[in-house]
C-alpha cells in the first residue's frame, strides 16, 4: 500500500487526509482537522499562518506514525491570497484574506489604470474583487511598506511549501488565479503589472502542478519523524477539484464549495468581446488544461445564514437547514446570490430579506424561507451559467459533474439539475482532495496521467445521479429570476 499526503484548507477548516492506494482503490482518511477561520486584526482580515503551520506539521506526523513511508505530500487551497517575503525569505507581515474590505473601489482603480478590458484580453482573468491584482493594488495604494521592501510573492500553498522545503515557487495553477498571469506567454503578464505599477521583481519562478519541490527540510524531518517530497501539486484548490472530478462524456464541471465554480476544461484559452462581456475566466488546470469557468457565490450564502443563527444561540446543522428549507414553499422570491451586499461576512438573513424586499418581491420570514430562497436561487444562476457556458464554448454539454461538499446538500444538487435541465452526477464529496492526491501520483510515478487518476476515483468512490424533473417549471421561474437580475444590475 503507497500513502499520499495531501494538505486541503478551506474556508473554515483545514485537514490533512491520507490517501492511500492498494488494489486499484484510493481510500481516503481524514488524519488531522482543524479550524481555519479568518481573524480579524485591527490591521484587517488574516490567515493564522503560523498556526495553521503548526496544524500541518501536527497531520504529518500523525500520517508518519501511522504509516511509517510517505510517498510525497503537496498542499492546496483557495486561490488568490498570497505573502511578500524579503530578501532573506522572512515573511512581510500576515498574509490578509481576499474579503478583506480594502480592496473596495480598487477594481475601479485597475480598470482606471490599464483597464478591465486589456487585463481581461492579458490574462484571461475577468475583474473580481478578490483577484491578486486588486489586493495588490490595494496594498501599494493604501500601505506600500511591505511591497516596498519585498522581493518575492507567494500564494499561501507556496509560502507554506516553501517553509516546509525552503524552496521558493509559484505553482501555475493559482499563479493563473492572480489576474497577471498569461495563459497565453505562459509567463506573468508583465505589461499589466507594469501597468498597475506593481514591482516586478516579486514575480518570481512558475512551476507546473506536479513538480517536486524537494524534500522536507532536515528540521522538519526530523518534527515530523520522516523525510517527505513535497510537490507542487495542483495547489489552487478548484484546479484540484476539477482534476479530481471523474468526469465523461461532454459535461461541465461544478467544484461546489463556499463558491460553486462551473465551466469546462479546455485545451486553449476563449478570449473574445462575448467571454469578456459575460465574465467567464480562463484558469489554468493540470496537464496544461484552461479552466474555462465562472465563480457562483454557492454555499456562502447558506454557511453565513448557519453562523449568523448560531451567533444567536440557535446552532442548526446542515442536515436540520436542508430540512427546514425542503419543507418550505418554492419560489417565494429571488436573490442574485452574487449581489456585492452578500459577498462579505454578516447578518446574511437581514441582507436576504432586504434584497428581496428593496426588489418588491414577498420577503422570506421563516429561516427555511430564507433558506429556499437562497438555494433555489443559486440553482437558476448556475442555469443561466450552463446556458452561457454552453453558448461560449459551442459544446452540447450533455450533463454536470458535480465534485465537492455542496453534494451534501441534496435540495441543493437536485434543484441544479432541474434548473439546468441534464442529469447532474455528484461525487466526489472529496473531489479537491482527490485531485490534489492524484497530481502527486502522477508527480511521483504512480499513475500515468490525470486520466488514470479519474479512473482511479470513477472505481473508488461512489456517483449519485439527479436526473432532471419539472422542466417547465423552471423555464417559468427563470424568466422572474432573470428579470430580478436586470432590475439590480
Ligand atoms: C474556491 C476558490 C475559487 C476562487 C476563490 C478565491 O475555493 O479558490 O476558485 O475564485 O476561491
């Protein structure tokens, strides 16, 4: 039996799960959870770096005591946040986390200095609020100490690889999140970062997904009881989502998690006036593959409802949610759940009811109303998505494969096969972990390629379908949906 590490953080919590092969199975075993909140400083929102640190060298000393061999490790998580470290490799203040406040207005800022448009044209990335660039921005405009001084940036999977190796990379699957990236030169995109008066020198070496890194430093090793190859795997985790995704036929992919991220893989990039118009990005994946996507706001949403009841002593599961929004009646109103009021954290039932009521529409009372209202929008703007993804890509998408936490949500996962009209074939739960492993797998030899490793995963691990029911019904609440999305617009 071989055992992979992979290290997964999301937004909330981080794990370390084993992955173990044997007998042409993959079995996965959570070693080692712990929490990964934001923590709000008066400097702003921040990773716990170093504590989240210490929890990764917790999970590999346990995978080590309890498997004694590691075959390699590799990391990921979202896309975007990043650290600046100095000449002497010491990190330059705690890495903030993307809703940190201060990039407000700075999307503006870029568009005012090169342009959304070129940088769209550039890189293949669409203007978010939450993309490297506009933190950067953000940075140098409002406290340039740090990027004055420093001399690299690393996204967070790279600065936690390089304290374990002390080798500096940028992995280019998150290097491809950063909106100065080019998927075109394969390089950075350096007139946009000249462009935005961003110091080039921090821009440093790009590696593929897959490439070993080196091993644990001696130090490390000797913490965590073995010497391990650390690999830059896919460390974006939505690339490693859709890695893991065992995929057939003509589909869509749906990484369905804080966000849902829906689109095809692709083998060049789409850059066009209508792409640009309609916002769909152009990641880059393993094996060279475009990540040909668009972001949903997803489960945030339902998360922020959860925390804001919980805040109120009122702590209901997700199991208890989904079934006071299953019992609740469909189709009382509608939100656009990418709306700018819900993109930050709080009192995410009031900002519900007040989208609903400031668009003269019934305001949800009940938390499972609000609860309906917010699943069953997320459902028609993953529609609208498909349609749209279908239109750009000229594919007959013939079904979603679903990946990721949010198949637990099973109102959720049938409401998007409905809404989208194909049968949508949920699994992995674990698809980000699962592609994460088998990068590594093909890094270390023990696969051939990804395609292998879906294989891999399509034999181990079980795919719910949800076939598509009342068609008609969901072409009429479309057509309210949408007209609530013109209005706010
Ligand atoms: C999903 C994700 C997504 C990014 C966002 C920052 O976790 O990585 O792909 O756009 O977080």
């Amino acid at each position: 039996m071989k055992v992979h590490l992979a290290v997964d953080l999301g937004a909330g919590s981080g794990r370390v799960l084993a992955g173990k092969v044997r007998e042409g199975k993959v079995e996965l075993e959570e070693l080692h959870r712990f929490e990964n909140p934001g923590t709000s400083l008066p400097s702003g929102l921040h990773w716990n770096i170093l504590g989240l640190y210490r929890e990764i060298l917790k999970g590999i000393a346990t995978g080590v005591e309890r498997y004694g061999k590691i075959e390699s490790l590799g990391i990921d998580t979202w896309g975007v946040d990043y650290g600046l470290l100095d000449k002497d490799g010491r990190l330059l203040g705690l890495p903030q986390q993307y809703r940190d406040p201060r990039t407000q207005g700075f999307e503006a800022r870029a568009d005012e200095l090169v342009g959304n448009d070129a940088l769209y044209d550039a890189t293949g990335i669409m203007p978010f609020f939450l993309n490297t660039s506009v933190q950067l921005l953000a940075e140098k405009e409002l406290t340039p100490d740090a990027l004055n001084v420093a001399s690299q940036i690393l996204l967070i999977p790279d600065l936690l690889a390089y304290w374990l190796t002390g080798e500096l990379a940028v992995e280019r699957t998150n290097a491809s999140t950063t909106q100065l990236f080019s998927p075109i030169t394969n390089d950075w995109a350096w007139e946009m970062i000249e462009g935005l008066s961003l110091p080039k020198n921090i821009f440093g070496r790009v590696v593929e997904s897959g490439t070993l890194l080196g091993n644990l430093r001696p130090e490390v090793a000797e913490e965590v009881g073995a010497t391990i190859p650390v690999i830059a795997t896919a460390t974006h985790d939505t690339a490693a989502a859709v890695a893991g995704i065992p995929g057939e036929e003509c589909y869509a992919f749906l990484s369905s998690g804080t966000w849902t991220i829906i689109g095809c893989e692709l083998m060049e990039p789409i850059i066009t006036a209508r792409s640009r118009e309609l916002g769909f990005a152009n990641e880059l994946g393993v094996e060279k593959t475009v990540r040909f996507l668009k972001n949903i706001s997803g489960l945030w949403l339902i998360q922020e409802c959860k925390r804001s009841w919980a805040s109120h002593g009122e702590d209901i599961d997700y199991a208890g949610l989904a079934e006071l929004a299953s019992v609740a009646e469909p189709f009382i109103a509608f939100v656009d759940p990418d709306a700018e009021e819900f993109a930050s954290p709080g009192k995410m039932p009031e900002k519900i009811q007040a989208f609903c009521d400031r668009t003269g529409q019934k305001v949800p009372s009940t938390k499972g109303e609000i609860l309906r209202v917010a699943t069953e929008s997320i459902a028609l703007k993953h529609r609208l998505r498909f349609q749209q993804l279908r239109e750009l890509t000229g594919k007959d998408l013939k079904r979603v494969h679903m990946g990721g936490g949010g198949i637990k949500n099973s109102l959720l996962t049938q409401a998007i096969a409905d809404a989208c009209g194909v049968p949508v074939y949920a699994g992995p739960v674990e698809a980000t972990a699962c592609g994460n492993l088998i990068t590594q797998m093909v890094a270390t030899g023990d696969l051939a390629s990804i395609a292998e490793g879906r294989e891999l995963i399509r034999n181990s691990l079980p795919l719910e379908v949800y076939e598509p029911k009342e068609a008609g019904k969901w072409d009429e609440v479309a057509k309210h949906f949408e007209a609530i999305l013109v209005l706010v617009k």
